[in-house]
C-alpha cells in the first residue's frame, strides 16, 4: 500500500502524519503565521479605507475551516472553484451564525 506522500509526490503528507503541522498549508490556511498576515492586512486596510472591500479566492476559499476563519477576521468574500462552492457556503453560513450568536467564527 502506497503512502499518502507517495501518491500526492509531496513531503507536507509526512510532515502532518509526524505531527509537525496540523495540515497542508496549501488546503487549510496557517492561522498562526498566514492568518496574522491577514488579520494585520485587514486592519491596517480597514483603518485606511473603512469601506474596502476584502476577500480571498482560490483552493482557501473553498476550505471550510479557511472560511470561518476569514469571517472571523471580516473579509467579505471567499471565491473557489466551482465544485467547492456548495461547501464554501455552508460554511460561510455556519460562521456567520455563530458570529450572530456573539461566538468566533474560527
């Protein structure tokens, strides 16, 4: 039987089954590093321009973990490709219920 990081041909498989990260940061955003990126890019951008407009596209906006956590941090729009839409919104929907219900969504 074929590892996981045999069959995708990348080393993040080994680096998740050891224990190193909790996930390829190419399918679920980096909350610790890239999300502080994002939160200080949110704010900073929103100090500057109130009204601007923030969102993200690609495989992250069709991540639902990477989506309740961009509502957490107040971007606007997540864009994906169109077999992860149907996923994308439910999960748009569950953050922005527990956002509503004074909860974090991520």
């Amino acid at each position: 039987m074929r590892s996981r990081a045999t069959t995708r041909g990348s080393f993040l498989p080994h680096y998740v089954d050891a224990g190193l990260i909790q996930a390829d940061p190419f399918v679920s955003i980096d909350e610790e590093g890239i999300g502080q990126l994002v939160r200080l890019g949110a704010k900073r951008g929103r100090a500057t321009r109130p009204d601007l407009k923030l969102g993200v596209c690609g495989e992250h906006g069709g991540d639902p973990a990477s989506v309740r956590f961009f509502a957490s941090v107040g971007l606007d729009y997540v864009s994906c490709s169109p077999y992860r839409v149907p996923l994308a919104r439910l999960a748009a929907a569950q953050a922005a219920v527990l956002v509503a219900q004074g909860g974090r969504a991520a």
